[in-house]
C-alpha cells in the first residue's frame, strides 16, 4: 500500500514538471536569441539589453533608424570633442600675447627712472602667463578625460551593438557611420581609427 502511494505521487511530480516544462517552453518563444554567427534572421534579436527586443517588423524598423542615429552620434561627439581641444589650444595659445601686450604698453609708458622695474615686468608677465597656462591646460585636460571616457563608453556600446552578428544592425551601424561623417566628419581623415578606439 505504501509502495502504490509512493508510485502515485511520483507521477503526480512527473506531470508537474511536465506541466513546468511546457510553461518554460512557451516562454522560451520570447527570450533574447543570441548569435555568434552572421545571419539575417530578426527573429527573438535583442540589441545589446534584453529590453532592446525586436518583435515586429515595425520594432526593427525603429531599431535600425535608432542605431543610424547613434553611429552618427558618434561622429558628432568626436567632432565636438575636436573643436573644444581646438578652443581650449587657442585660449592657452591667446593668454601670453595678451598679458604681453599688456605690459608692452605699460613700458612705453615708463619713465627713464623706472627702466629697471620695467624691465622686470616682462619676466612677471612670464610667470603670471604660465599660471595661467597652466590653469587653462589642468582644467581642460580633465574635462578632456571625462570627454574621451565618454567617448570610450560610446564606441564600445556601438561595438557591442554590432557584435549581434545581425546582417541588419551591421548594416545600420555602417550607414550611421557614413551619415555621421558625412555631416560631422569635415575634419577627420577617412583612413581613421576604428570604432572601438
């Protein structure tokens, strides 16, 4: 009697997992599909984040405007990058002519009496313009450092976006490239690092 009880109950747990299996199978129709391999198929594609999942042929529409959009992001942030060190190398580059200046009309100014103070001016000049170099240069270097993690951060997300091995994001990241460059990439030579540098 035990041993029919004991036979009963393992069939009960057998169709339970049997149940849980089936309930894990349909469940499986909506998990992320993950390649290593290229391949045009869309189906269960999720970009980068499982949040990121193509369902439709309107949600991958959207997704591949979205990942133009981003390559050519890019280039935007690279090209902005650019003008603000360009900014910054003139604004260092401006601040002696400035200061000298200065003291260039405070020397013609001068009398004969004081020729010895005005010949020390220039070295004080020197020192206050490499301050102030200095300064510019400190300040700028960390803003450029947070710039190019950034930078970092997005070159390897468009990697890694790439990195679906799907015919279509490829295609998309490309195209988004291209179109960056095109509008953003006026200063850059074609023969450029790759993405993820």
């Amino acid at each position: 009697m035990d041993h029919s009880h004991h036979d009963h109950s393992h069939h009960q747990m057998m169709d339970h997992s049997a149940h849980t299996g089936h309930g894990d199978h349909g469940g499986a129709d909506n998990m992320c599909n993950m390649n290593m391999l290229f391949t045009w198929d869309t189906t269960n594609l999720c970009i980068v984040f499982r949040q990121w999942h193509i369902s439709s042929t309107f949600s991958l529409f959207v997704s591949l405007l979205a990942i133009v959009a981003l390559g050519a992001g890019y280039e935007a942030l690279r090209e902005g990058i650019r003008r603000y060190e360009s900014a910054v190398t003139k604004r260092a580059n401006s601040v002696p002519r400035e200061i000298e200046s200065q003291y260039q009309d405070h020397d013609d100014h001068e009398d004969q009496e004081n020729e010895q103070d005005a010949e020390t001016a220039p070295f004080f000049g020197a020192v206050i313009t490499g301050q102030n170099r200095d300064e510019i240069t400190k300040r700028a270097h960390v803003v450029k450092s947070v710039l190019y993690a950034v930078q970092n951060f997005y070159a390897f997300m468009i990697m890694l976006i790439f990195m679906t091995y799907n015919g279509w994001v490829m295609l998309a990241v490309s195209l988004g490239a291209g179109l960056g460059y095109l509008f953003f990439g006026g200063q850059t030579t074609v023969a450029k690092e790759t993405a993820c540098h």
